[in-house]
C-alpha cells in the first residue's frame, strides 16, 4: 500500500495528528541516524580520493569524441553542465552502494519516516495509545492488510462514484424533461396558483443546483423523500416491493442455473449431434419469445383453459409466482445455456486440455476439473449481468402478471415525472447492480487461480 501513492497520502491525512507527532520524533531521531553518518562519511571519503578528477576527464573525452564522431562544435558550458550531471548520478549511485554495502556489515538499517512508522506499528502500547485518534487510518490499513478485502473495498468505493454519477446524469434529464409534474398531477383545470404552489410544496421552483444538492443529500443520508403521488414514503415503498422483485429474480437465476448449465456443458461435449441442435434449437426460441407474449400464451392455457395456476399474483398463493417465474428465467436459461455451449467449445479445444487427454486422464475428470471451472468466467458474467437486470424490475413480467415489484413501479412514475420516486429507484437499481458486480468480481477470483494471484500483487 505504501508504494502507491494515492494510498500513502490518504493513509497520512486520515492519521494527521498522529503523523504530526510522530514526524518531530523523526526528526529528532534523523538527527543521530547512523546510516546519514554512513552516508556522510562515504561520500567524503570518494571527494577526498581525488576520484571526481578521473570521472571528470573520462566524461570530457566522451563528450568531445561524440561530439566529433556528429561534426558538432564542442560548447564549454555545455560540456560542462553535461558532464557535472554525469559526475553527480555516478557519485551518488557509487555512495549508496558502498553505504548498503557498510551499513548491512554494521546490521544498521537506513531510517526513512515510513520505515520508522512501519517500526512503531510494530509496538502494542503505540498501537493502544494512538487507536482512538488514528482509528479511520489503522482501518484502512486494517483493509489494505488483506489483498481480498482491499480488493472488494475497491470496488465498493468505485460503486459509491457510479451512483453519483448515474444519479446526477438521471436527475439532469428529468429536469430537462418536457414534462410538467404539477401539470400532469393537477389536472388541465388547475390554475397557475395551484401550479406555483405544487412547485413551491416539492421544491420545483429551485435552480437546477439547489434541486440537484437537495437530491444527493438526500440520497447519501437515506432520506429520499415523498413521492408527489399519494405523498408516500419513497424509501419504504421500495422497501415492500423489494421482496417480491428478489423472490422472482431469484427463483428465475436457480431456474437457469440448474436447466441452462448442463444443457450447455451436454451441447458443447456432443457438437452437432440431435442432442445439440435440439437443445440449441430450443434456447433459439426461448431468446426470440417475448416475455409480454409468453406470459399471455401462459396465462389463456394455464389459467383460463385448465385453471391449474392463477392468472395474477397473490401474497398468499404460491402458486402465483409459478408462470412469473418461468417467463422471466426462459430468457435467462436460453442465454446462459447458449454462452455455456461457446465457453465450453472454445475451452475444449485448448492444449491444455488435449494434453491433460494424451496423459491418460477420462473424459469426465477432464471435463469437471479443468474444462467446467476455465470456462465459468464468460458464463458468469452473463448469468451477472442478466440477474443484476431482473433485479432492477423485469417491468413487462410485472404488468402482465400484476406484480407490484421494482419495475412495475418505475414505470408507473415515470410519466408523471415523480422525481423523488424515480430516483429513488434508479438509486436501487444502480446499488443492486453495483452490488452484482462485485459478486461477480468475488466468483471470477473464486474459479480462477491466475485473478487470486493478480489480487495479491495488488
């Protein structure tokens, strides 16, 4: 952590009044360090050889051979500084070479403010007697002391600046939006009184800065405010459609895990059998289906006609959440199904595994223990990217079932605008993917050794 630099100047401004004390302890102790007195020493002893004489007329013939060797006409002052530059590099590396060289004779050890910190560290009662003071510091290093932790508090504070962003760039559009909230909410026979009230109640008569700090200050402290519709709780709202949006998304990732997977793997081991066009056949259809028609088609036969599931969710049925499930993971397990079909075709074809093959290693232990886990970083990544999406709301699943989820909420606000709804969810959504990613940044390092070894180099 101390070779990069960020780090090192945000460990010191966390721990200031403690680097403030220490630093004149430092200086006291610079004073009497044996290492500088090596230093000294050494470089007088290389002044005093005369040495800087020989180095001098070496570097002047260089020079005025070069020089000749280009037709160039010989400068004096710059030959000079030239060769004053060449002297100074020279010394100084010659000096610290000897005084390592005499100070690990001696077991003296060169005294830096980072290594005489890093030697503090090191004792229980300076630990104990600056911990209060210096607790967002020692936390840091707390952090930074394990490469894994470092690595997910890294993609935590990235996820911090994401929000932000996706929250500024959302507010901005809605605020250039061409709809009126107060006009849409009050009605055409509202007057302009009613209208500079409704603004003047929710804050609408700001300038764009004043509205847009009043909107991150809100979100940092949690408080994202009333919606203009029914003056509910934004926060709360979100809060109880939550749940349902989770269930779904859930149970549709569990859905194309335990379907899409070892059709994928069966795909890939049997390329252009029946087995193969068949499955992908299917996965074809599931992609091109749209999931409006596909809950409609579910909802005639399966409700209507044979009345064995119920057309709209209920709380109390479970059954309910049968057909939402289905339609919303058929997508998901037709992508993953394919993805793993191409990772598995391009990773049984590397030489890695044909070698694993000629040293007499069966089909199955070649498949599970170096195939399978190489070609889960792409599958991953999708299975991500698709739940981290149906977290946020699968909106069309939601209104044809009558799902008061995530999505279904977002888009009913949307055309107000309800800002304060709208951002509370696009604040939920840029969480739950930020959230995602990090998940998936954790199983990459997970399936593959070579990501844990990057992460320990961190």
């Amino acid at each position: 952590m101390i070779k990069r630099n960020a780090f090192k100047y945000l460990l010191y401004i966390l721990g200031f009044p403690i680097h403030l004390i220490t630093l004149l302890f430092y200086r006291s102790k610079q004073k009497n360090d044996t290492y500088s007195s090596i230093l000294e020493e050494v470089k007088a002893s290389f002044i005093a050889s005369g040495v800087e004489n020989e180095w001098s007329n070496e570097y002047k013939e260089q020079y005025i051979r070069k020089q000749a060797f280009f037709n160039r006409q010989v400068k004096e002052q710059e030959m000079n500084e030239e060769i004053k530059r060449l002297m100074e590099e020279k010394l100084s590396k010659r000096v610290f070479e000897k005084a390592n060289e005499i100070s690990k004779q001696k077991g003296v050890r060169q005294l830096t403010y980072d290594t005489y910190f890093q030697s503090l560290l090191e004792k229980p009662f300076f630990l104990l007697l600056t911990f209060i003071p210096g607790i967002l510091m020692y936390l840091l290093l707390i952090i930074y002391s394990n490469p894994y932790v470092q690595f997910i508090f890294e993609r935590l504070i990235m996820s911090v600046f994401v929000i932000a962003g996706v929250s500024i760039l959302v507010f901005t559009i809605l605020y250039l939006s061409p709809f009126d909230s107060a006009a849409n909410l009050l009605g055409e026979a509202a007057t302009k009184e009613q209208i500079a009230a409704f603004n003047q109640m929710h804050g609408l008569d700001l300038p764009y800065l004043s509205q847009l700090w009043n909107a991150l200050k809100g979100i940092a402290t949690f408080n994202l405010g009333a919606s203009f519709t029914g003056n509910e709780d934004v926060a709360t709202s979100i809060a109880n459609k939550f749940p349902i949006t989770l269930i779904i998304a859930v149970f549709s990732l569990l859905m194309a895990v335990v379907i899409a997977i070892p059709v994928g793997i069966i795909s890939a081991t049997r390329q252009n059998s029946f087995l193969d066009y068949s499955f992908m056949f299917i996965a074809l259809i599931g992609l091109s289906i749209p999931n409006f028609w596909q809950g409609l088609i579910f909802i005639l036969n399966f409700s209507i006609k044979l009345q064995w599931l119920p057309a709209t969710y209920s709380p109390q049925n479970w059954l309910s959440i049968i057909m939402p499930v289905i339609v919303l993971g058929t997508g998901l397990t037709a992508s993953v199904a394919r993805m793993t079909r191409s990772s598995m075709l391009e990773i049984i074809n590397e030489d890695y595994i044909i070698t694993a093959k000629a040293k007499g290693l069966n089909e199955r232990q070649v498949l599970w223990k170096h195939a399978v886990g190489n070609a889960m970083i792409p599958i991953i990544t999708v299975i991500g990217l698709l739940f981290g999406g149906m977290l946020g709301g699968a909106a069309v699943t939601e209104k044809v079932f009558n799902i008061s989820g995530i999505g279904s909420y977002i888009v009913d606000k949307q055309f107000i605008p309800d800002i304060p709804a709208i951002m509370g969810g696009v604040i939920y959504i840029a969480i739950t993917i930020s959230l995602v990613n990090v998940l998936i940044d954790i199983l990459y390092a997970f399936f593959d050794p070579r990501i844990r070894s990057k992460m320990k180099q961190l």
